[in-house]
C-alpha cells in the first residue's frame, strides 16, 4: 500500500510517521511519500522522518518530495494536512475580524471563512491530481482545517473523501483516563457537525458512562473544554471546545480585544522551535513539546482510518461524511460528524436519535453557513460571499458580512 501526505513538512509529521510506523501489522504500508512545496520544512521534517523509520527497522520506502504529482502517482490514499499561506495567514485570520467586533479563529467564524476560501479551491486541484494519477478508488483523508467545508467541497466535486478531526479521539482518551479502563474499552457517541459536536454518550463496554463522568468528574472536564461546569450539567453532553466560542461568545471577544495572545502566536513560537528540535541528527522520536502543538492522536485516529479502510474491518470510528439521513433535522448531503462503520467501501453513518433543540437549531444554523460557504469558495462572487458571512451565527449583520471581506483579504471575481 502507497500512502501519499500532501503538506508532509507539517510539525505534525513526525506524529503521524511514529504511528504508521508502529502500526505496520493492522496497515501494510510499503510505501511513504512525503510532499510540501516548502523546501526546508521538507528537507527537515523529511530527515527526521527518515531518522525515525531507520530506528523502529521500518522495511518500507520512504521518499521526500516537492512533486505532487510524483506524489500521487499509484497512491492507494492520500492524506491532506495543507495549511495555505503557513501561519502568517492564521495570524491574520484569528486578528483580522476584530476590527469590526468578530472573534478572531482559524476553523469557525470570520478567520474560517478566510481559510475556506484560500484553501477549497487548493485542495480541489490537488484532488483533480489524485483522480487522474492515483489508484483507482484511492481515498482521500481530509485533515485540513476547516474540515467539514473541505470535505463537503470534496465530496460535491465526486471524490472519493472522508474527513477525519482528533476531537473525538482525544475525548475518547481523556474519558478513558478519567475511567481507569483501556481507550479500547470506550466508544464516544459525538454528534453534529466539525467542531461543532456534542458527546451525548460514552459507552463502556456497551453501558453508558457518561453521567457517572459528570456527577465525578465535571470539574476537571469543564477545565478540558474551558466551559463552565454548570452547562455541561444543564446539557448532560461534552460539547466540543470550539464550542466555548458559542457559549462564551462575549467573554471570548472581550478577551481577544484587551490583547490576549492569540493561538497563532504561540503555535508560530512552537513550530519554530520544533523545526529547529528536528534538525538534530541525534533526534529519532518525535520530541514531547510537539504534545503543545495541539493535534493530540491525530495518528492514532488516521492510522485506524487507513488500516480499516484497507481490510474492511467494519469498526466504529468518528469521522466526516454526508449524512444520509443519519442525523434528523439535516439534509442528506450536509456533511456530519458522527461514528460511522468503516469497511473497503467507506464510512457508512450509523443512525442517530435526534438532536435536542438546544443543539439542533446551531447545528442547523451552521450547516446552512456551511452550504453557503462551499459555494462562495467555488464562485467567488461578492454576493454568495456575503450570503455566507451573514448565515454564521457568529457574524449574521450586514455591515460585518460587508466589511470583512476586505478585512480578511479575500478576493472576489464578481460584484
């Protein structure tokens, strides 16, 4: 199996290699291809990586490149893992949107908007190469932020796509450790859409656990997702913590207007420091400060993808796929996040009991945005652009849906 990752000089790389590494039984990877179009991140993180495999006797091949279509040529999946315009452009997108009283973030609201419409039309070339030069029914796993646009645009396009978020994964792990049991042992039941789901069950060995976590261990989780602990009670779920961005709307904005760092700085100040860790010919595992980076069991989940995609396992992971009817009070073609069976033919979503109207009305609000939003990265027109700002539950005027777009340096090719 050749598997090819697109925005392979990514800090995250050296996670993902450690895992595909350790896994060689479930997954028979042969073949590893790392591309970037940055030529030192590749070189680094490249060398790394190679230094890494030689440790763990990996027997595959390893190959580092800025081609990508030599890339993709004969791949069995691609992963996608691009940041467009590196971290400069997070900055802006998590700055930016403060000048007409937006937070400022990089996956939701005014800053994800930015980021869909520079990445969407990126990663739909990239796909177009995949199609042409891949394997036939090649996969492509979506890790790009922000997931559930991308992986709709994907899908919309007719490729063959699934999304993937370590949100699930790493709720899974924390619960796990607050239970004392084996993460094999826990199965989260997240729902709604990225980076806007709420864990409504955490099955242990098939009984739920959830209201025993919460009666227990409310605090340390409302310190997890930055929530005060009384919503968590009120709710009876985990919301995501991109929820807080909801949930504590002004808080948040108060905060980022009296100057709070943003995350882009720090994440700038880490790479900075983890590239410059890489570089060591001594090093041959992945340093602890990249645990700061965030992205926490990204590999863990993309391995377990990868592995059950190749020998149809029909396991039960948490990912992004269409709907199709899954979750009530959402159309079909509205790309969700929520456990689906996975086998060689791809994640089938399980049924899903619906969402209370606490939920359901955000999740239906932020699906329309989302619709919206693939459009306006596909058109390009001032109008659909607009349309899209003000459907976000976290811009939804006028004078902000006109003003940012200039704001976040976003072209448009049509009035």
């Amino acid at each position: 199996m050749k598997v090819a990752v697109v925005g392979g000089g990514s800090t995250y790389t050296p996670e993902l290699v450690s895992g595909l590494a350790a896994e060689c039984q479930r997954l028979p990877l042969t073949e590893l291809v790392l591309m970037d179009v940055d030529a030192d991140r590749r070189t680094v993180v490249g060398g790394l990586a190679e230094r890494m495999l030689d440790a763990q006797d990996w027997p595959g091949d390893l190959r580092v490149t800025g081609s990508l279509e030599e890339a993709v040529e004969g791949a069995d999946a691609v992963l996608l893992q691009l940041r467009v315009g590196g971290q400069a452009t997070r900055l802006h997108d998590e700055t930016a949107p403060l000048a007409c009283g937006c937070i400022g973030q990089e996956t939701t609201g005014a800053g994800g908007f930015a980021k869909a419409m520079r990445t969407v039309p990126v990663v739909l070339d990239i796909a177009e190469q995949v199609a042409e030069r891949a394997q036939p029914g090649a996969w492509l796993i979506d890790f790009t932020n922000p997931v559930g646009i991308v992986t709709r645009a994907l899908l919309d396009a007719g490729h063959r796509a699934i999304g993937l978020c370590n949100v699930a994964i790493g709720l899974q792990r924390r619960c796990a450790a607050l239970l004392d049991v084996e993460p094999s042992q826990v199965q989260v039941d997240q729902v709604g859409l990225n980076h806007l789901t709420w864990v409504r069950a955490v099955y242990v060995d098939g009984a739920d656990a959830l209201p025993e976590l919460l009666a227990r261990h409310g605090r340390e989780l409302a310190e997890l997702l930055d929530l005060p602990q009384e919503l968590l009670q009120e709710l009876g779920t985990l919301p995501s913590y991109y929820l807080r961005y909801f949930y504590a709307h002004d808080q948040v904005l108060r905060d980022q207007l009296a100057g709070a760092e943003p995350r882009a700085a720090a994440v700038a100040r880490i790479e900075s420091q983890l590239l410059e860790a890489y570089r060591d010919p001594a090093l041959v595992t992945k340093p602890p400060l990249l645990e700061q980076r965030g992205g926490a069991f990204y590999s863990e989940a993309a391995v377990a993808l990868l592995a059950s995609l190749a020998a149809g396992t029909g396991d039960v992971q948490v990912v992004e796929v269409r709907n199709d009817g899954a979750l009530p009070g959402l159309r079909d073609d509205d790309v969700v996040e929520l456990p689906a069976r996975i086998d060689r033919d791809g994640a089938h979503p399980l049924p899903q009991a619906p969402l209370e109207p606490a939920l359901l009305g955000l999740v239906q609000h932020v699906a329309a945005y989302e619709r919206l939003a693939g459009r306006a990265a596909r058109t390009r027109a001032a109008t659909d652009v607009r349309r899209a700002l003000l459907a976000h539950p976290l811009v939804g005027q006028w004078d902000m849906a006109r003003a940012l777009p200039d704001l976040l340096d976003i072209t448009v090719d049509a009035p």
